[in-house]
C-alpha cells in the first residue's frame, strides 16, 4: 500500500524495549508525527497531487509523473536529460537558468515523493536561493562558479547539512541538526553545485530495505509492491522518477548497489577513503573491519564521471584526513583494446533466478562478440565471504545500533540483522581480522595466477556478477538473508571498486521459471529458487554488477563499464 505522505505510516503496534515505558513509547510517536508532518506541509499546495489520484495508483507509477499535469512541458524536458555534462553544459551557455532547472527538479522530486516516500529533508526554498545567486554571478562575470555550475545534486540523509537534522531513521536524532555541513557539502557547493533535498533510509542504515519510524517505508516506482532496495532506497526511487539527475549514496555490503539494482540505475561503490566521509552522520563509527564509502547513483555511466571527476578534482584529502590523495586519470581510449573479463553466475550459496542468468549470459556473449576475451571466474570461498561479513558487521554485539534506539521506538524486524550476535573480545576481532586479511590476500592470489588463462598473458581486468541472485523483491518485514546478498558484501570484504549497469528488463517469456541448472546446494537454494514468480516481479529491471580486481581505479572501472554497455547496446540491436 502506498505510503500517504500527509499522514505519519506507524507500523504496526511491537512491544517496546525492556525499560521503556508507555509514556516515552508515546513520546517517539508523536515527535515522528510531528517531523513528518512538518516535512509534507515544505511541499506546496500548486505541487500536491489530488487524494483521489494517490488512493487510485498503478503499481507503476512512473507514467503518473508527467500524466499528472504539474510539470510544463519545458519542465520535461530539462527533468528527462539523464546526462549531467549536457544539463551543465546548456546551463553554462544560458539555455537554461539554475533557477528554472532547479525548481523543475524540485517539483518533480515532490511529485516523486508523494508516489513512492522517498524524501527525508526538503531544502527547495534554499536550493532556489542558492540557484539564484548562481544566476546572478553567471550573468556578471560571465563565467560558472565551478564544473558543476547549477547542477541539482540529491543526498541521501547521511550527509550533515548545517541546521539540519540527520535522522537516519531514527525517532532519537529527530531536532538534532548537524552544526556544519560535512566535507562533501561544502566541496559540492563549491563546484558550483546545488543540493536541494535529503532522501531516506532504513532505520540502522543496515537493511535492504528502506523503512523507518521518522519517514515510513519507500516503495519502488516501476512496481510499488517491490522493494526500492536499502540502504540508499530512497535515492533509487527518487532517480528512477528523474525526480533528480545525480545522488549520492552510502555502500557498506551493497547499499548504493543494491537500490541501483531494485530502482534500475547505474551506480558506483568506489574503494573506501576515495570521496570524504568526514561529517557524515553514521552507525558503527570508527569500525574499520569493512567500512562504509561514498559513491554517485543516475541515469548514465556520465553523470557517475561527472561527479566523480569533479569531487575527486577538488582535492578532498586537503578536507578529510582519511581520504586517500589520488587524481581522476583514465579515459576510456586508455584500455586494452581487448579485455580479459571473468563472469560468475553462481556462488555456490543459492542459485540465480532465470532473469538474473539470462542478464550475466546475455552480457557476457555480447562481450565476446564484441573481441573480448571471457573467462569463468572460480576459485572465490563465497561461503567464508559471506561468514566473515557476518561475524565482522554483528562484532559489537549490536550494541552500537540498540544505542539508537534510546527514544523507545521499536526495532523494525528488516532493519536490526545483528540483534542476536555476539560482541567479540579483542583477542577475537584480532583473529577475526587475520581471517579477513587471508581471505584479501586469497583473492590477490587468484587474480595473479588469472593471468595464464589470458591470451595476452594478463590477469582479468574486470568481473561480470550478479548484484543479488534475484530481482527487485517483495515488501519483507525481516532481514534479507546473507546469502541472496553475498555478491555485494564479498566486493565490500575485499575493498573493491564495484558498479551497476542496467542492460534490460524482465520478460515473462524468455525469464520463464525452469528447471535449476544443477542440484541443488542446500534446501535454501530450493526454496529461494522455487519462490520465483515472474507475475510477482513486474516491470523489475535486470542489472549487472562489474567489479575492477585493483583498488582505487574507479575512473579505470567505468571507463570499462563503457565499455561493457557498448557491447551490451550492440547485441540487443542485432536481436532486433
């Protein structure tokens, strides 16, 4: 069911933790009450959309933006560029004004969240404020404030905005604001860029699936029975409506990747310490077992170097002490002519649904027709992968997690994985991390002796893998199990650049329910296999994950992520 925005979405009534009374149940209640509505009354009344039309959505939404009638045609059409360098470039010769260009996207971000719940904070009157002083410094001096002059850029509510609130979903953090804007603002607002909204998560920043007690549930714009994905679900759905051009998320085990994958979007998790992290409000600070890292969501593989290439060329290390010193490089006229790429459909945990195969299989002969070299990539433990993700992310117990939830709001099943484990001693993290450093150093291993499969002697440039082992899912109401997850977390464990490229969508005929490839691993693989509905996963989008084995090479991995598009483009033309 569609999330109201006018309304607070409770869930359902759970018990509240030992110690929490009925008074300051309440108390969480009303103040989320209150943040909600004081979140949908920042939406004008000009930009509501009827109740009648809300009570009687499709489950895809995505027509509904420009039936509904509150966007001009001009509006449209400066919404629907997916590519930021051609939105820059039109506002730096005075096609457009950031003014015009930033209301648009603020109105369609409004018309977005009313469909699908994707919003947290709503800065528009700021954002056109700041669009106008770009206006009138364009106009005087003739040149843009920075490479990013006018662009609309989303962030997912992480990200410190001075005098505003960072709940991450969260009833405890609600009227807390950040006391200055995190490195990342400050150097966007310097290119010349123009953040103008927040969008939402899951509460403990630690789920799939994007639901808190603050802000309610997002649901996925092409199917609002399926999930946006978590933890950048609200960024997904936002960019899918065009409700803005470029975002920026947060990955820890896949939460930029795994939103891309559900809402159709490219994306990229760079290496950690790549884009600065000081000032982003988070859970589980200061544990470097895995870490979280900063990275782009769109439409096109060039919004992702757009953002990239500026924030990079901004040198962030002079800002954020942990920010790895290295410049923007490659272009795409810098690769091998002819690639060395290693596919894995499998894992050995659960087997991919139909769609998921056809999406890796249709990419890999497509970059075999196109003269790349295709090699299967084996010899990965993905079951210690996933084991170790596990053990590392729960290594507190979930004590740092429950010391959000002092309000007294209760624990939403999908979003609290860890509750159950058991905080390790410092003796036991020790030999954890020895564990965790085998397993990089496996890795390096096998990616060196990759190379005498080559016919070029070299080892594989990239990985073609799935992002989950099936599509866009339905609504959960618990964690998503390890295993479905385990193509993200493992890129996350070993610190690698990972992307996402749509390359289709479901088709009920060629993605038929069939027989499993092979036996079965387990009687979870059964099940999960046996769960696939096609009906249940209308209009979900197919997406590849390609993975660069070397660390700090993001301009490398999506000048290879052109690459692979290209090729992918190319085979679905010669089908038809």
């Amino acid at each position: 069911m569609l999330v109201n925005p006018a309304v607070h979405p409770l869930l359902p009534a759970q018990l509240p933790p030992n110690g929490i009374t009925k008074a300051e149940k309440a108390s969480w209640a009303i103040e989320a009450a209150a943040k909600k509505a004081a979140q949908s009354a920042l939406i004008p009344s000009a930009w509501r959309l009827p109740s009648t039309l809300l009570d009687t959505l499709p489950l895809d939404v995505r027509p509904v933006v420009i039936a509904c009638g509150l966007l001009t045609a001009r509006q449209v059409t400066i919404t629907e560029i997916d590519e930021a360098s051609v939105l820059i470039a039109r506002l730096r010769i005075g096609e457009y004004s950031a003014v015009e260009v930033t209301e648009a996207f603020c109105l369609r971000a409004a018309i977005a969240h009313q469909l699908t719940n994707c919003l947290t904070e709503i800065l528009f009157d700021s954002a056109l404020a700041r669009a106008k002083q770009l206006d009138e410094h364009l106009a005087r001096t003739g040149e843009p404030v920075g490479p990013l002059h006018g662009l609309p850029v989303s962030l997912k509510d992480q990200f410190d905005i001075a005098n505003v609130d960072s709940t991450i979903g969260f009833t405890s953090l609600i009227g807390r604001p950040a006391q200055r804007n995190s490195v990342l603002v400050d150097l966007l607002e310097r290119l010349g860029a123009i953040v103008f909204c927040k969008t939402n998560v899951p509460q403990t920043l630690m789920a799939a699936e994007t639901n808190n007690n603050v802000f309610g549930r997002t649901v996925n714009p092409r199917n609002r029975n399926l999930t946006s994905g978590g933890s950048s679900g609200g960024e997904g759905a936002l960019l899918a409506l065009k409700g803005s051009i470029v975002g920026v998320g947060t990955d820890y085990g896949g939460s930029i990747r795994v939103p891309s994958h559900c809402c159709g979007l490219y994306s990229l998790r760079p290496t950690t310490r790549r884009l600065p992290y000081a000032g982003v409000t988070n859970v589980m600070k200061g544990y470097e077992g895995m870490e979280s890292t900063i990275g782009p969501m769109a439409r096109s593989i060039d919004s992702l170097e757009v953002l990239m290439r500026a924030v990079v060329g901004a040198e962030p290390w002079l800002f954020d002490a942990k920010t790895v010193e290295r410049p923007w490089r490659l272009s795409t006229s810098e690769l091998p002519k002819k690639l060395h790429i290693a596919f894995a459909l499998d894992n050995g945990l659960v087997h991919s649904h139909p769609p998921i195969r056809r999406a890796i299989n249709e990419t890999v002969v497509a970059l075999a027709r196109a003269g790349h070299q295709v090699t299967p990539l084996e010899g990965i433990d993905w079951r210690e992968a996933r084991d170790l993700v596990g053990l590392i992310s729960g290594a507190d117990g979930g004590a740092d997690l429950r010391s959000f939830l002092s309000s007294g709001e209760p624990v939403i099943p999908e979003a609290f994985p860890f509750a159950t484990s058991t905080a390790l001693t410092v003796h036991e993290l020790s030999q954890l991390m020895q564990r965790r450093d085998a397993f990089r150093q496996d890795f390096l291993q096998l990616w060196r002796e990759s190379a005498r499969l080559s016919e070029e002697g070299r080892p594989f440039d990239l990985v073609v893998c799935p992002v989950t082992t099936h599509l866009a899912w339905p609504h959960l109401g618990r964690p998503q199990d390890s295993e479905l997850i385990t193509w993200t977390t493992t890129w996350s464990l070993l610190d690698l650049p990972a992307c996402t490229v749509p390359v289709g969508e479901l088709d009920p005929l060629k993605d038929a329910p069939s027989p499993p490839p092979e036996p079965f691993f387990s009687q979870q693989d059964q099940q999960h296999w046996e769960s696939y509905v096609p009906e249940t996963f209308e209009n979900a989008p197919l997406i590849v994950q390609l993975v660069n084995p070397r660390r700090f090479r993001e301009d490398e991995l999506l000048a290879m992520a052109r690459v692979v598009e290209e090729a992918v483009r190319g085979g679905q033309s010669e089908e038809q």
